[in-house]
C-alpha cells in the first residue's frame, strides 16, 4: 500500500513537465556550466591579461630611469603620459598608475632612497593584475639596483641570500583538484534535492488537502504509517534524481574541465583555474560515500518536508513554510567556505545535514575516514527517524489533516 501511494504521487509529480525540467535537467546543465564557466572566465581574463599590452599611466614621466622603464615594458605594459595619475585610475581610463616624484631618477642614482606611488582600484580584477605587472617590475629593477650598489661596494650580492626557501604543495591531489570551490558542490547537491522534494511534497500534502483528495485516501483500506511512508518514499525518489543528476553534472564538469578545456590554455591560467577548482577526480570507493550522503541528504530533506507541509492548509501557505528550511541549508555551506579557518572538530559529525555537507566536502579533497562516516550516516539516519515519526503523529491527529 505505501507503494501504491508512493507511485500515485511520483506519477501526479512526473505530469508536470516543469518538474522534469527542474529536477532533471537543469543540475544537469547547469553545475556543468557553473564548473566550467567561472574557472575558464578567470583562467581566461588572467591569461589574456598576461598576454595584451596593458596600459599604464606615468605621472612624472621625466623622472622615470631607463631601467625601470625598460622593467615595465618588459612585463607588456604600455606607460601613458598623464599629469592627474589618480583621476586617470579612478575613471578607469589606465588601469593602474606609477607617481613619481620630482628627482626620482637623480636620487636614485645618488644611493638615496626615493619614494614612488602605485595607483589601483581594489576589488577591479583588470587593475589588480595590472598593478601585479608593475610590481613584478618595479621589484626586479629594486633587484638590480641593489646588487648594483653592493657590487660597487665590493660585496657579493648573493650575501643577501643566505638560505634557499623551496616551498612544496603537501596537499592531497584530490584537495588541489577540488580548489577552493569544491564547497559549493555540496550545497548544491543539498539544494536539489531540496528543490527536487519540494514539489512532490507540497502537492502530495497542502495540494491534496486543497483539492480534498487527502480526506479520500484516508478512509481507504491504508493504514496511516503506509500514507507517510508512501508520501516520504515518493518524495525522497523527486529529491534523490535531482541530487543524483546535480553529481552527474559535477563529474561531467570536471572530466570536460580536465580532458577538454586544460590543455587548450597556457600554464599560468592553468594555474589559475586549478586554484579555483573544479578538476575533480573521484575513487569507486569515494563515489559511494558522495551518493550514500546525497540518499541521507535528499531524505532527511524529504522527512522534513512531508513534516512541515502537511500544518498548511494549502498549497501556497505551505510554500511559505518550506521556503525559510534553504537557511538551513545555506548556513553549513557557509561554514564549509570558512572550514578551513573555523575549528569544527568532530563533533561536527553528529550535526544532522551539517554532518553530511562536511562528510561530501572531505570527500571530494580525498580525506574521508571511516568513523567519520559512520557518525555522520547513523545520525542522520536517527534525524531521519525523528522527523517520520514526527508526520506520522501529524498525519493522526485529526485537527492537522481538516484544517480548511
């Protein structure tokens, strides 16, 4: 009987296209799109931006030295002329400014220690990289000068390095694949299925009520532990194909992101995309967890819907009470940008759909542990337990089914 009720609400679902659409394709294009779409348009702005002439302005133009000046062009920078360097950065005119004062090159060369200026505009991506260009020249010429000065002096410059410092990744290359995007994927799976059970919940309670079918199932030879159960299944099914197809989309993404798109782009942007995630690359083993949490995922999501929609009266109001449950959601995928700088420890495991955010986020950087998992999984499976019997006791109570 509960899967009599089950197949009646996933068909009632399945009638409207717009879910099919929702649930199916849309995570299947579009975390794709999201994977692939931000990381190449960064890897791309930073490598045509390496690669174009960039223009830079010079106030005091008259003082530059030659070697600083051949520094900067070095680095495909174009030095405009202008006399108001700020206002020429600020109306975005040049994307970065050098001010120098006046006898800047005769203090140079006399062993003082002259100050210069560099203009950009913060959080402007264009100005930012074209103030890197200028700071790369400005300290090889710093370089240069001082060896020169030491030299004269009679010292080696390789005094000033006494020591090599070589800095080596001990990331996992799961973690350096997964770059600094890889907590979106778990919200993203969570708010699928949200989205996914959304639909088949509200109709499957408040739409019955309103349409005063739900008062006809229930005189039916079904016992009302069958009627939740039916209701849940067929709402963990909606909840658990869109959550399935959002997974689809991040392995799509990440296999054209690393087999198609990589190679087609120079090293530096390379770099830039593998920093910003997206490559990832997941084990059997790996996979398993990442979908045994999505299934815990979509039905602790679906509990909790099947719990709150059915205290509406209709349709409409129960859309009111399921849209504050995304919070829910949200809050742990911020914690998990943060991960790295908060200390959850491991505690964080019992926290019911924050433990499962956690458990996907260790997955995808290749640092799940067994005890991790199990924690996670049994208290979810307990959350999960709590919310049924929660419906199950509003699904007898006669005053939460006829409010009208």
């Amino acid at each position: 009987m509960a899967w009599a009720v089950a197949r009646k609400d996933v068909l009632s679902t399945l009638r409207d296209r717009r879910a099919i659409v929702s649930n199916l394709l849309i995570p299947v294009l579009l975390l794709p799109t999201m994977m692939l779409g931000l990381p190449l348009l960064l890897g791309g702005l930073f490598e045509r931006e390496q690669a174009s002439l960039t223009r830079i302005g010079i106030e005091g133009e008259a003082f530059l030295p030659s070697e600083l000046r051949s520094a900067i062009e070095a680095q495909r920078a174009e030095l405009i002329v202008t006399d108001d360097a700020l206002t020429q950065v600020r109306d975005d005119d040049v994307a970065a400014a050098l001010q120098l004062p006046e006898g800047f090159a005769e203090a140079v060369a006399a062993g003082d220690v002259p100050r210069l200026r560099l203009l950009r505009k913060s959080g402007n991506l264009e100005s930012e990289l074209a103030a890197e260009k200028v700071s790369r020249a400005i300290a090889s010429y710093r370089q240069d000068l001082v060896a020169e000065r030491l030299r004269s002096e009679g010292v080696d410059p390789a005094v000033l390095e006494p020591l090599v410092v070589e800095t080596r990744d001990a990331s996992r290359p799961q973690e350096r694949s997964s770059g600094q995007l890889s907590w979106l994927i778990p919200f993203f799976i969570a708010v699928w299925a949200l989205a996914g059970g959304q639909m088949t919940a509200l109709d499957a309670t408040a739409g019955e009520k309103e349409r005063g079918t739900l008062e006809a199932l229930l005189v039916a030879p079904v016992r009302r532990s069958e009627v939740v159960a039916g209701k849940f299944v067929a709402t963990l099914l909606s909840g658990l194909s869109a959550a399935f197809m959002a997974i689809v989309g991040v392995l799509v993404g990440g296999a054209l992101l690393r087999r198609v798109f990589l190679p087609r782009l120079g090293d530096e942007a390379t770099e830039m995309v593998a920093t910003m995630g997206g490559t990832f690359s997941i084990g059997a083993s790996d996979l398993w967890i990442l979908l045994g949490s999505a299934l815990l995922t979509a039905a602790a999501v679906a509990a909790m819907l099947i719990a709150v929609a059915m205290f509406a009266r209709s349709f409409k109001e129960a859309q009111t009470y399921v849209a504050p449950m995304t919070f829910l959601l949200i809050v742990p995928a911020l914690a998990l940008q943060f991960s790295d700088l908060l200390d959850l420890g491991r505690g964080v495991y019992l926290v019911p759909l924050m433990n499962v955010m956690v458990l996907m986020d260790d997955v995808l950087g290749g640092a799940v542990g067994g005890m991790d998992v199990l924690a996670a999984w049994g208290t979810m499976l307990a959350f999960i337990a709590v919310l049924l019997a929660f419906a199950l006791q509003s699904f007898r109570r006669e005053g939460v089914i006829f409010r009208t």
